[in-house]
C-alpha cells in the first residue's frame, strides 16, 4: 500500500509562492494567503513504515525518527559466551640418536 497526499497539498511542496504588490502569496485552492518565509510544515504518521510515491519523495524531506532501527518483532538471541580455554604447550616429540 502506499501513502499519498492531498493533492490541495501541491502549491505548499513545491513552495509555489510569489509577490504581489510586495506582499508574498501562494494560492491554495481558490484562495491567495499570505505567505510567511519562516513558515514550516510538519506531517506525520502513525504508520510504522510508510512508503511513499518517489513523485512525493522529490518533494520533502522524510525523516525516520523510529526510536528503534531494527523493527524485526524478533531480535537474535545473544549467544553464551564460552569459558576461555587455557593454551597448552605442545609436548615435545622424543628424537632418536645413533
């Protein structure tokens, strides 16, 4: 499944803003508002991994803040360390001498 936006959405992506009368505007539906160079826009979702169009990723800035990287339900089981083994010295081999 993937995950679309409002298209009413489009003028505020692409930051489709101009002057008029020295005033900045963008037009959202039928309707010219005024624009603020500060103003930010934020969504986000409760969908634990949302896939998006690319037509959409060109378009904003995706930010994973999912507290945990690894979302398998069933992380490995740490394995039991092994008790460290004592080297041994190698017997020495008898040589023979006539």
């Amino acid at each position: 499944m993937r995950e679309e936006l409002d298209p009413a959405l489009e003028p505020v992506l692409q930051k489709q803003v101009y002057k008029q009368g020295g005033r900045s505007l963008i037009r959202i539906g039928d309707s010219d508002i005024d624009y603020n160079e500060a103003f930010r826009f934020y969504l986000t979702t409760k969908l634990p991994n949302p896939h998006y169009l690319p037509e959409v990723c060109i378009k904003v800035t995706i930010i994973d803040s999912n507290p945990n990287p690894n979302p398998n339900p069933n992380p490995p089981t740490p394995t039991t360390p092994t008790t460290p083994t004592t080297p041994t010295t190698p017997t020495p081999t008898p040589t023979l001498t006539r």
